[in-house]
C-alpha cells in the first residue's frame, strides 16, 4: 500500500508577471518624465528596472505601450489621491471637499516626476494611442472629482484648471519669484515644494 503525503508548495521567490509590470511603471515614470516619450529608450528604463529590454516588450506592446501604461498609472494615482483627500474634508460642502482634494493633489506632486510626466504626455498628444490616454485619464479625474465633491461643472472646471496653474508655478518655480507678473500667475495658490 502506497500512502501520498502532500508536499507543500514550495515558496515564490520570483515576481509575477503584474509585480515585475509595476515595477517597470514605476522606473519607466522618473525616466519619461525627465526625457519624454520620444527621447526615452526603452534599454534605459530596462536597465533600472534590472530587467532585460526582451523581458519590457515581453510585458508590454512595445514602448508605446509602456509609456500609455505609465500615463495611466500617473492618472490613476491622481484619482486615488484625489479620492482620498476628499475622505478628509471637514464638511460635506463641495467647496470644502475641492479644498482637501487640492491638499491632497499638492501632496502628491511634491514628486515632481508626476507633474513632468503629465507634461510630456500632453506634448505628445499628436500619437493618438497617447491622446487617447490623456484623454482617458483626465476623464477620471474630471469624473472623480465631481463624484467625490458634488460640485458643480463650473467649480469642477476651476478646479482643473487651478490644477494645471499648480502644475506651471511648481515646474518654473514661480513661487520663487517676487515680481509682479508672477504675483499675479501665484496669488492664492497654495504649495509648499
């Protein structure tokens, strides 16, 4: 008589295949938002990943397809921080859920690779698979942000658009600046670098 004993499975020491995709969107974020789609080969992001180029286009369809993925993911973190925010406004009036929402969305671009990245993105909207991610992302954001606060359209649409102000005062550091025209580009922005 043959008894089987179960062996226990033995460990993963290895990445998944999702773990080792986040981990190249990750190193991919610092990479193209420092030198853009264009500019950004693909063996650079590799290597700080400490993966091989064979294994990226393993994972995604080309480089055009982890730049999309890495636009997504910055999106994607925008709406998750945006949401949160919103879980730490002191009243249930839209106006002061916009105000922890903006706090919260300060917080995160203090990582100045998310706001550059964005820029890039925007700059390449002429490839229309990075368009449509764009226009993708932003949908979220426009959409979480007027779920989470309840505003109006209007308020929702300054709210944008005061985002994108932050995004130029950060990267030309006009905070710096005590002139007159950039007094006026900074007044009442809030951010601490």
């Amino acid at each position: 008589m043959t008894i089987h004993t179960h062996q226990p499975t033995p460990t993963r020491t290895r990445s998944t295949a999702e773990d080792q995709r986040a981990r190249i969107v990750s190193c991919a974020v610092e990479a193209f938002a420092h030198s853009g789609y264009h500019a950004t080969p693909v063996t650079q992001i590799a290597e700080k990943a400490e993966v091989s180029p064979a294994y990226v286009f393993r994972l995604f369809p080309g480089k055009l397809g982890l730049f999309v993925a890495t636009v997504n993911h910055c999106y994607d973190l925008v709406v998750a921080a945006l949401v949160e925010g919103a879980t730490h406004a002191t009243s249930t009036d839209p106006q002061a859920i916009l105000d922890a929402m903006t706090i919260a969305y300060v917080d995160l671009i203090r990582d100045r690779n998310l706001i550059m990245l964005q820029s890039h993105a925007q700059s390449s909207c002429d490839v229309p698979e990075i368009r449509d991610a764009v226009r993708h992302g932003l949908a979220s954001v426009v959409r979480a942000v007027a779920r989470e606060s309840g505003a109006e359209p209007a308020a929702v649409q300054r709210f944008i658009a005061y985002g994108q102000l932050c995004h130029l005062i950060v990267q030309a550091e006009l905070t710096d600046l005590s002139d007159g025209w950039a007094d006026t580009l900074t007044a009442g922005i809030r951010h601490n670098n």
